[in-house]
C-alpha cells in the first residue's frame, strides 16, 4: 500500500510538473504572438498614414485646372476655338 501511495504522489507530482511548464510555455507563445500582433498593428497605422498622405497627393496632382496647365504648357494642347469646331448631326433612327 505504501508503495502505491508513492507511486501516486510521484505520478501527481509529475503531473503537477508538466502542467506547470506547460502553462509557462504557453505564457511564452502568448507573449510571443502578442509583440508580434503589435508589430503588424504599428505597420498597419504606417501603412494608414501613407495611404492617406498618397490620397491627398493624388487630389492635390489631379485638380482640374493642374491638369489643363500640364496639357496647355507641357503638351501644347489648347480649348478648340468655335470655327474649329464641326457638328455632324446623326439622323434619327428610320428618317433620313
């Protein structure tokens, strides 16, 4: 009987034991996982913060009138005058 007893506690103390690490290791990767969702939450915010600087700058280079500069200054284009202008009318659907 004495023997089974000891034999009991050691198998309790064993389990005691491996719970015990089980529960630091787990703490660990825990942790672990923790800095590494907060590395991701930091590089989301950088990412948040350009996407909003490169919307701003996109606004800011497609303007209306930024961009009929460019193609007036760069390109050479221009508003066509009304005599440059040549109206072809379509007819309509069964008339000629």
């Amino acid at each position: 009987m004495m023997r089974s007893g000891l034999l009991t506690l050691a198998l309790l103390a064993f389990a005691v034991t491996s719970s015990a690490v089980a529960v630091v290791h787990v703490k660990y990767l825990t942790r672990v996982q923790f800095g590494q969702l907060q590395d991701l939450r930091a590089r989301r915010d950088a990412l948040d913060v350009e996407w909003n600087r490169l919307r701003l700058e996109e606004a800011a280079l497609s303007t209306h009138l930024r961009v009929e500069r460019k193609a007036r200054d760069e390109l050479g284009m221009f508003a066509p005058r009304v005599e440059d202008m040549l109206l072809i009318k379509e007819p309509v659907h069964g008339r000629p």
